[in-house]
C-alpha cells in the first residue's frame, strides 16, 4: 500500500470542506459538493475533495474515504466513510447497487416523450486523446456495460424541462449520455450536445445535481440525505419558468 501522501491545507480550504458538511455520524460524513470541485484526480493545483478530506483526519488516523464520486461539474451528495468498518461495508453495498441516487436536471429542448420511462441502453467507454467518453452501442458490442437510468418530468416548458433522474447502474456519465440518447441533453454539458444557452439565459457548467442518497447501515435501516440544488442552478431554473421541488 502506498503511504499517504502529505497533504497541507490552508485555512480557507479547511473552513470551505467543513461548510460542505450536510450530514456526520460515527461512521459517515456526506458533503454537499459544488459544481466545478473534483472528486479526485484533478490535474490543476487546485485541491480535490479527496485531499480536501484531510481537514476532518484525526491526529494520527486516516482521512475518511470517499465511498463514490460525483463528475466534476456535477453538484450535490457525496459520501464517504470516516472508518475502516464502515468504508468497506458502504463499498460493498454500493457494489451491489443497494443505494438509491436521485439527481435533478436541467435538459433541452422541453419535456422528454415520453415525460416518464426507464431508459436502457448499454454503453461502452471511448478515449480520445486524453479525454474518455461513454457511448451508446450494441449490447453484443466489445466493452459494452448494461446502463439503466430511470427518469420523471417534473416541470417543463417549450424551452426545457426539470427531470429526475434515478441510475439503476453506475456507469461513467450515464445520466448525461442517456438523457443525449433520447434527444434530451442536460443543459451546459459541451460533451455530449447540452445547450450553453436557453431561452437567453447563458449555461456555463453543467446543469446536472444530486439531490439525495439513500444509504443502507447496517443495521437493516436506510438513510436519506439530501442536499439542495445550488442558487445558479435554482436562478437558473427560475429564469426558464421551472418549477423546483420543495425540501
């Protein structure tokens, strides 16, 4: 195993992760994550999640463990784990697809037709250069992965709509490529065809937020943890005459 590697935070890094706490037990910590931080694995000089997590390590114990991740221009709840117990059962759980996920998104152009249905349709991931892709294929196809993405309309208008978006499997961009796959892209995503701009209100990230998670523990129970959708994406939504639900 390779040794931690030291990490040193300011002290606005470390006051910035702790106000993204939403929800922390013995166990867990869930983190209402902005658009625009990496999960991991960022290639900048900027701090990602993962390092950012240093701020809740104990004096000689580990930082807790990112138990998934979100994609970068992706807002919302991220999990992790502040032991060992508890990383590997939440690991194994999310495996085993017993977590609920429900994301909220901003697609174009209007409602999707229907407003409600299962999208299923493998996809298998592409590289070019150094960027990676998912994409639709054949089910027989070489590296395809079955994909099941669940989806409700919850408030539309000619120019888009505010879907709820609910991954049955946890492929890389699932949401985004399966929403493009039915004609509707989730509004800022450059990679898949989403609109940088609607009904003349500029999009300059991706409109895509998870809104809750729902956690197995071990104790049979589940729990909910929920995060609101950030002010630019709630403005955002307000300016096209969208709906938000409520908490």
């Amino acid at each position: 195993m390779k040794p931690q590697r030291d990490i040193q935070l300011s002290a606005d890094e470390i006051a910035f992760v702790r106000g993204l706490v939403i929800y922390e037990d013995a166990d867990l910590l869930a983190l209402n994550k902005p658009s625009g931080l990496s999960s991991q694995g960022g290639r900048g000089q900027v701090h990602t999640l993962d390092e950012l997590l240093f701020a809740f390590a104990k004096p000689g114990k580990a930082r807790p463990r990112l138990i998934h991740r979100l994609d970068r221009d992706t807002s919302g709840v991220i999990l992790t784990a502040k032991t060992k117990p508890a990383a590997s059962a939440l690991g194994k759980a999310m495996m085993a697809r017993r977590f609920g996920k429900t994301y909220l998104a901003v697609v174009a152009p209007g409602a999707p037709e229907p407003r409600e249905g299962l999208i299923d349709k493998p996809m298998r991931r592409e590289e070019i250069g150094r960027e990676a892709y998912m994409r639709i294929c054949a089910a027989e196809a070489e590296g395809a992965e079955t994909a099941q993405s669940r989806y409700r309309t919850l408030s539309a208008t000619a120019t888009a709509a505010l879907v709820e978006l609910s991954p049955k499997t946890g492929r890389m961009h699932q949401l985004r490529v399966h929403m493009a796959s039915i004609s509707r892209p989730i509004a800022g995503d450059v990679r898949y065809g989403g609109a940088l701009s609607l009904g003349g209100q500029a999009c300059s990230r991706l409109m895509l937020h998870a809104a809750a998670l729902d956690v197995p523990l071990a104790g049979g129970e589940r729990l909910r943890i929920t995060a609101p959708p950030p002010a630019d994406m709630t403005a955002f939504c307000a300016a096209l005459d969208l709906k938000t639900p409520t908490p």
